[in-house]
C-alpha cells in the first residue's frame, strides 16, 4: 500500500504549492499592479471619451463621437483629427507615471508647473500638469491637481502630450484614393493641360500629345499629390475674399477621376507677385473640405513637371514579339525575315532558313532602346538619315526606325507608327551594329 501513500503525498504537495502561489506570488503580484496603478497621474481614469489639451502656446480640444465612431477636434475649431497623433496623446495620458517624488509640497512656480505650466492636461474630473524638465535631464516635473505633492515623470510624456491644435488637426487634403481605381486625370496649368487617361493597366497621354505614359512615373506623381499634407490652415473657409485678402492667384487645377464616376478637384495658388520665381508660400483648396490649405513646394515642383516626364521611355518594348522585319538601305540593300510554323525563315534576297538566336538577339537590342530625351517638335527639321530603315510588324501593326545623325554622343532616331512621326536621342548605340550590308548574317549555319 506504499505506493497510495506515495500519491497521496504528492497530491497534498501539489495543493500546497498551488496554494502558496496564491496565496504569495499572486497576492503580490496583485499588490505590486496595486501600487503601480497609484503613480499613474489619471489613476481612476481607464478610459477617455474627451480631453483638452492646455500650453503655453494654446489650447485643443477633442471629444470622440460614439455615434459617428470617429475623434474630433472641437475647439478651438471643429474638424476632424489625425488619428495616430491623438492616439499617441491617450496612451501618454492613460500611460503616464510619475517615477519619483521631488517634494511632498512645493511652489509649483518653481518648477514650470504655475502660473502657466507645460502642459495642462484635463480628462473627465481628472486634470495634471507638467512642466520644466530637471537639471540633471533625467526627467519632468509634474503635478496632479489637488496634490501638493511635486513629481518626476519620463520626459517623453512631455513630447507627446505638448500638442497645439494643428498637431492633432486631420491635415490630409484628398481622401486616400486607390490608384487602381482613377481613370482619368487632368492638370490645368497657366502653361498648359496635360490629360491622362488609363486604358486596362496602361496610363496614355492624350493632351498636350499623344504618346503612352510611363505608368510607374505617372503612380509616383498621383501618389504625391494624393498623400498631399497641409503645412497650415491659413482660413478655415476658403472663399474668393480670402483669396483676395492673401493676394494670391490660381495657377493649376488637379481633376482626379474614378471608375465609379467620383471627381476630386484640387486648386492650387500662388502669389500674385510670383511669375517666373518659385513662389515661398503655396495653397490649395478642394471640392469637398472648407478650409485653404497651405501645401509643401512638392505640389509646386510636380505641377511644373514637362510632359517629357510623364512618357514611357521604353517604347518599343514590344518589337520582341515582332514576326516580321525589313532591313533597308539607300544603296538597294535589302533583307527580309519573317516568324512562321514556329521558326525563322529568310523571304528576299533568298528563301532560306534562318538563325532564329541572332534574330532574337537582334530583336532584344531594339526591343530595349531607352529613349534618353524627346526632340520637341517644331526642331527636328535638321535631322539627317543615314539611309537605314528597320521596319517591324507585330500582327497588323508596324513600327519603322530610321537610324540618323550623332548629336553629343548620342543617337538620333526617327520612329514612325500610328501614322506620326518621331525623334528621339538613345545613348545605347547597340542597334549601329545591324547597320551593315550583310546578307548571311542572320543565315542558319
């Protein structure tokens, strides 16, 4: 019967220890929460449905609307908040302990607490204050009201709570929009329009001309313009008088479109003054919020971007998938390839197989031409061919290059498709080496 003993031993153990973590390790625990819940500055406030912000620069408040389920700035102005910005202020607030204590009572004069502390923060019934941070830089010093006692806290507590009424203030201007969903953009300027429409995945140029858009270029400057922060909020409403008042002008329109059939305008202006200097101070007003916002020179910068910017470098992209080509010269060279039953075949000068890998080499080269600059028109009237003419067909349609002139190292090219004509500048000259009278280059060894 020594074995039931034995069990009824570790049994009578087992209830022992859990009895003593009980009654020891957890009653302290609780003891130990008990006492550090009592240097918290709010310590019977677990939760904060309003709370007012007071400085030596001015006062904020801000009240959350259970219904709308959203923060709001409510004085000194009603606007709504910049949510990471007030939930760093009620974690500080609900945060808040004071590590040690300076006095049991003192002039709060004396340590930056009176007549105008730091911070004065109120939440419900309950309302402390911080104020000049210690000599020695180890901390703040903070009172609770109706608590003669002086405090030491974290001054990291300070810098989340010093807060003015723009810091907690919603400075977005436009509603976050996903890129995916705009299908049409347009920016008035005093120096043109520029028109952008997108067709599946592709952003095209149909104003001032029309060419294809780099979409990763076109994303980044949408996407600027979108996360577009105000710097101030010069008037909470935007009228023409305050326009008047501030002496400004409107220099660009941003028109924003989605496939849903939204519409985001953005007006921006400058000052009257300003014609061929970049302007010091910049504003902008929207369709759907009332205040004039002061905007970054970002806006400004991007709004003066030349159409060159927005167009896709890589315009020929596609000719690696092209099942055809004509290589011509003036002095009747001629050679002639085309893609069928799964391989290449040689049609002029002579029916014969051909050397589909020094055709595709040939095609990458092309395919991969990096437009460094656009010639503007109205100035490509000096352009001087060579005589090479490389014409490519990718089903019905078809993309001829003549090969030009050097001008500073680089290449000068023609392009003609779509039934326009035009010139580019490539630095990579790779494509010179196809410029050769030579028949049996492409002929399958």
């Amino acid at each position: 019967m020594n074995w039931k003993k034995t069990i009824i031993l570790a049994l009578i153990l087992i209830i022992a220890s859990a009895g003593y973590w009980w009654f020891e390790v957890r009653l302290k625990t609780k003891h130990l929460r008990t006492e550090i819940e009592k240097t918290r500055l709010l310590e019977d406030v677990y939760r904060i449905e309003k709370f007012r912000i007071e400085t030596r620069s001015g006062a904020v408040e801000v009240a959350h609307d259970s219904t709308m389920k959203q923060w709001n700035v409510v004085f000194p102005v009603q606007y709504p908040v910049d949510n990471d910005a007030v939930q760093t202020v009620l974690r500080a607030a609900l945060g808040i302990r004071y590590i040690d204590i300076i006095a049991d009572s003192g002039n709060p004069a004396d340590y930056g607490l009176a007549p105008k502390p730091w911070v004065k923060f109120i939440a419900g019934n309950e309302t402390f204050y911080l104020g000049d941070e210690t000599p020695t830089h180890k901390g703040v010093y903070a009172k609770i009201d109706g608590d003669s006692r002086i405090l030491l806290v974290n001054k990291n507590f300070r810098a989340d709570l010093f807060k003015l009424p723009f810091d907690l203030r919603d400075k977005t201007i436009l509603p976050n929009i996903d890129l995916m969903n705009l299908d049409t953009v347009k920016i008035v300027r005093t120096s043109g329009e520029i028109k952008l429409i997108r067709k599946g995945f592709q952003w095209w140029i149909i104003s001032p001309i029309a060419a294809k858009a780099s979409n990763k270029i076109v994303d980044n400057i949408l996407d600027k313009i979108i996360s577009a922060k105000a710097s101030g909020f010069p008037a909470e409403n935007y009228s023409d008088s305050t326009l008047k008042k501030l002496q400004v002008r409107k220099f660009a329109q941003i028109t924003l479109s989605t496939n849903d059939s939204s519409k985001y305008t953005m007006n921006i202006y400058i000052s009257k003054s300003m014609v061929n200097e970049k302007p010091k101070v910049i504003y902008a007003s929207v369709n759907n919020k009332a205040p004039l916002f002061e905007i970054s020179q970002q806006v400004f910068d991007i709004l003066n971007t030349r159409i060159s910017t927005f167009r896709e470098r890589k315009l020929f992209d596609k000719l690696a998938d092209a099942d055809r080509f004509i290589i011509e010269e003036v002095n009747n060279f001629k050679f002639e390839c085309k893609f069928k039953a799964g391989d290449w075949f040689i049609l002029y000068p002579d029916s014969n197989k051909a050397d589909k890998d020094k055709i595709a080499k040939m095609l990458a080269a092309f395919s991969s031409i990096y437009i460094d600059s656009f010639v503007p028109f109205g100035q490509d009237t000096d352009f001087e061919p060579s005589g090479w003419k490389f014409s490519f067909y990718i089903g019905s349609d078809s993309i001829a290059i003549l090969i030009g002139d050097t001008i500073d190292n680089k290449l000068r090219i023609e392009s003609q498709q779509f039934g326009t004509n035009e010139y580019y500048l490539i630095h990579d000259r790779n494509i010179l080496d196809y410029c050769k009278s030579d028949r049996n280059r492409f002929f399958a060894q």
